[in-house]
C-alpha cells in the first residue's frame, strides 16, 4: 500500500497587512506599536495591557460623562473607549489626587460612578489607529473626528460614528483621540499644576473632574428616576 502523504502546508503569512487578522499576531503588532512607535511600557502577556502610573494614569467613566469632559482637553490629549466607558489618560499621579479633589469639589458623599486607575494598575491596550480586530471585517481602530472644544452639546453624529466603532470591535478598546507616535504625550495631559495655566498649557485636572462627577451625578439621578416605584 502507497502510503498518503499529507498535504503541504500554506506558509505562514508574515506580512504586515495581516498582523491583526491573528489573535497571536495582533497581540505582537499591538505590543510592537505601543513599545516601539510610543516607547510606552506593556505588561507581559496577552492581550496587551498598558501599566498605569508610569507615563499616565486614567480615569474611567461612562461615555457620556466622558464626552461632556472633552471640551476640557486639548487636541493632542489622548482618549480611549471601551463599550459604553470611556478612559482619559491624566498626569501621572492624578489618580492619588482624585478622592482628595471630588471631596474639595464637594462630590465625596455620593458614589459616583467614576474612578481613577493609577501606580500599581494596568488598563487593556486600545487597538493601535488603523488596526483591524480579529473577526471583523472593517477597521476598528480609525481614529473619530471629534470637533473642537466647544461649550454646546456634542454632535451626536460623533457618537453614533464612535459607537459604531466599539461595536465592531466587538468590544475592544479603541482610540477615540490616539497618541502620535513620535511626540511625548505628558505635556497634553490633564494635571492639577495646571490650575490658572496660560492658553496652550496642560489642561486643568479640576475642571476636567468636576464636568465628569457632575454628569455621573446626572445619570445616576436619571437612572434612579427611571425605576418603577415600590408598591406599598
């Protein structure tokens, strides 16, 4: 008997317009951008995590407490989403100096749903601007045009566009406003030593978190009005 002999094997495809249609190499793409385009650490291991309280730490909120913060910033001031949260990366720090803020603001008494990710912490990596997610089938990653800070209420056609994007995704985090490679990201993030800066500076922790307790706040008594009424 003739033995069968097996098929040959396709070769794998090491090109770079399939790095991210592999689990295995999306997780080595997304780790080779953040390391060497940003020169931002990552946590060992998979999926790709970035540590807090080095370069930035964040704060966390729901979308629409986030978007109402985004007037605060300046362009260059990155910003991911995940699902229905959104994470603003703030000063190093920041996340020590958030109990302290909300309780001078006079938003220490409620549980708002918002918290700071700080030294000792990791957040998941949003996909690199451009970076198709596996099993999808159109790009996850595009950067959203977000208009320039303005005191009326965000176009919701940048919402919808942005939630399009997550949803694709299948709930990876993505850039709303990615970092750019090449440039540091430290001066356009949010910090308390901004307070009374000059225009152009580094925009001010305090204003950023009172804007994002306020409309936690908000939803919250939205949410709570929303119940149906106990029957005595």
């Amino acid at each position: 008997m003739v033995p069968t002999v097996p098929s040959p094997r396709r070769p794998l495809d090491t090109g770079h317009s399939s790095d991210f249609g592999h689990p295995s190499h999306a997780s080595r793409a997304v780790r080779h951008w953040y390391e060497n385009e940003l020169g931002w650490p990552t946590v060992p291991g998979t999926p790709v995590d970035l540590p807090t309280g080095l370069r930035f730490d964040v704060l966390d909120a729901p979308v629409e407490a986030g978007y109402a913060a985004l007037r605060h910033l300046v362009p260059g001031s990155p910003v991911a989403v995940r699902a229905d949260r959104m994470r603003i990366l703030v000063a190093a720090g920041s996340a020590d100096e958030l109990p302290g803020l909300l309780d001078w603001l006079e938003w220490g008494a409620l549980a708002l749903d918002l918290r700071a990710i700080g030294e000792g912490g990791r957040i998941e990596a949003p996909l690199p601007p451009g970076a198709l997610a596996p099993g999808t089938s159109r790009l996850a990653g595009t950067p959203v045009h977000v208009p320039a800070p303005t005191p009326v209420p965000v176009d919701m056609s940048v919402k919808t566009s942005m939630d399009t994007a997550v949803d694709d995704s299948q709930g990876a985090a993505v850039w709303l406003r990615p970092p750019e490679p090449g440039c540091e990201v430290e001066p356009s993030l949010p910090t308390l030593s901004a307070l009374g800066g000059g225009v152009g500076g580094a925009p001010d922790l305090v204003r950023l978190v009172d804007t994002m307790a306020t409309e936690c706040h908000r939803i919250r008594l939205r949410r709570s009005c929303a119940q149906p009424l106990a029957l005595s």
